[in-house]
C-alpha cells in the first residue's frame, strides 16, 4: 500500500520519543533522592558537628544566626540549594553569585560559620558533606537556637560546580516589591503565597541597612516626609538613627524592634501598627492574598512555626542537586 512507508515514517519518531521518554523517567526513577539519613553510614555524627560548631559562632557573634537565614534564602533561590553563593570572588577568576550588588550586604559570619562547620567535618568524613547540606542545617539549627521550631531536615544535596552573579538578577525578591509581584516570584521557585509569608516570618530576627528603606524616610512626598505606612513615630526615629547612612552605609536598624533577638510572631503584630521595616513587609499587610496569613499568626505562635517549619522544608527542596548533577566540594568558598 501507498501509505504504509508514510505511515513506518511518522510512527518511528513517536517511537523514539516515547523510548526517550521512558529513558528519561527510568533515570528519574533512579536519582538519589533527600533524605534525612543520608549520611546514616558516612558521616554518622554530621548533624552532631554541625551543631556543635554553629552553636558555638552564634555564641561568639549573635548576628550569625540572622545572617544564615538570609544565606541560605539568597543560595537557594538563585539556580537551586546548590552552595554557589558561598563562592567567594578572591577564589575565582569570574564574578560569582556572592559579588552581585544585592549579596554585598551579606554578613561574613554567615560564611564563616558555614566555613567551620565544613573543615570539622572535613576531617571527621573527608570529602563526604556537601556544603549545601552544611549551610541547610545550619539555618535549620540556628532559628531552634533562638527559640524558633526545629524539623527535619532533608539531606544529599550537592554542590554547584559554577557560580554567576549573572544569575542572580531578577532571582531575588527586592525590598520595594509588591506582595503581587513577590507572588509570582516566589510561585517560580515552587512555593505558594502561605509560604511565603510563613518564610518572611524570619524577618522577627536580623536587621537591616538604612539604604534599604531610606526611600520610605527620606524625601517622601506627603505629610511628615515619610511612608504614611509608617507609624510617624517609628518614622522620626528612624530618620534620626539614620541621617549619616550615606557617608556610613553600614548603619543598620533592627528587623523587629520589639523582640529582636528571639525568633517570634512578633513581626507579624509589628505590620498593623507600622512597624513593619522594609516596604515589602509592609506589602503583605496591605494585600489581601497575604494579610490572611499574616493576621493568623500574628494571633498563632503555634501555626507560625507549623508553616515556617514546612516552608523551610520546601524552600530547602528548591532547585536541588543530587548524584552527579552536582559535586562535594573540597571548601565551600572556592569551585575546585
């Protein structure tokens, strides 16, 4: 027949892409997966050392505790929980992620703490613990240190064997941003508007630089000169903690200051009386989508740290590296 030659042709390609396909899913099928037992067999002890070692550098600098959150936030959102943002410009002869204007702010305890962390285990299981791994316990462990939930954490990441700061435009949330434009942005890493909110919660601890909200204090057009969002007094004091930011960049103004040191609802509570610091805290009150879960645990210690606990878990999961789509990095501050 005429149309059997057409017909062998058209189905052969469908043969092969459904053999490609199943190739393709057999693979999936046969990646490694997180879990918590991961290192069960090589490196028994990780959880213990990692601990052992974060809880020491928070002793040491408070601010540390703070500042991995927000490393482990930057890492995971830009390419994966990969460790690519612990990369550090004088190891590498390109621009990592970690020398992107937006990650300049970053604290170097949190490098440093996850720096301890991978020489310990370094030489109890060489070669062994990824970087990625370290820092995702390390923010875990940190929040419970300042009285925040603790939950398991999945493990067997792996490490990015680049890091662009390239990639990092557009990949974080700014703190001028809407709670709409937040949305979607947090919507492409996989994590819904709840989580989102339930992750901003980490703003209850840290702090953050006059630069980042001196838009909201200075120059605004309007009764008082500043955000009407902003209680005028929280305002005032602002401006004055703040006049020499410019010639001192480094000046800086607690996340939450009503409990800054502890990891609680309290920066929830601080939205409705104006005390919310940066623009985009301020966004989730004003948008309904996002004011629903803001206002629950405000009122519900308890289901804050149910959803932040699960949001970590997710956050964690984003993007991630396993088997040899990524590597063990010998330090976590350089490629090789």
């Amino acid at each position: 027949m005429a149309g059997a030659p057409l017909r062998r042709r058209l189905l052969l390609p469908l043969a092969l892409l459904a053999a490609a396909a199943a190739a393709s899913c057999a693979a999936a099928a046969k990646a490694p997966r997180l879990s918590p037992n991961y290192y069960r067999r090589s490196c028994p002890r990780v959880e213990r050392i990692v601990s052992d070692v974060i809880a020491a550098k928070q002793r040491a600098n408070p601010s540390t505790a703070a500042g991995t959150l927000r490393l482990f936030f930057h890492d995971c959102f830009v390419n994966g929980c990969d460790a690519s943002v612990l990369v550090s410009p004088l190891s590498s002869d390109a621009s990592p992620e970690r020398a992107a204007e937006i990650n300049l702010s970053l604290p170097g305890d949190a490098f440093d703490a996850v720096d301890r962390a991978k020489a310990a285990l370094e030489a109890a299981c060489p070669g062994v613990v990824s970087c990625a791994d370290i820092l995702a316990l390390a923010a875990r462990d940190l929040v419970g240190i300042l009285g925040g939930p603790r939950f398991p954490v999945a493990l067997g990441r792996r490490d990015a064997r680049r890091s662009d700061a390239r990639d990092v435009e557009g990949n974080l949330p700014r703190t001028n941003m809407s709670a709409r434009a937040m949305a979607r942005l947090f919507a492409s890493k996989g994590i819904t508007p709840r989580e989102m909110v339930a992750l901003a919660g980490a703003h209850t601890v840290g702090f953050s630089h006059c630069g980042e909200f001196a838009h909201r204090i200075y120059g605004y057009r309007g009764a008082g000169g500043h955000d009407p969002r902003l209680n005028p007094e929280f305002a005032l004091a602002l401006q004055r903690s703040c006049a020499g930011y410019r010639s001192d960049p480094t000046v800086s103004i607690f996340n939450d200051i009503v409990t800054p040191r502890d990891f609680d609802e309290a920066y929830y509570k601080n939205l409705p009386r104006g005390l919310g610091l940066l623009a985009s805290d301020a966004a989730l009150w004003e948008y309904p989508p996002t004011r629903v879960f803001a206002e629950r645990y405000a009122g519900n210690r308890t289901a804050f740290f149910e959803d932040f606990a699960a949001a970590m878990q997710r956050l964690g999961a984003v993007g991630v590296k396993t088997g040899r789509q990524g590597v063990v990095r010998r330090r976590c501050d350089a490629l090789d």
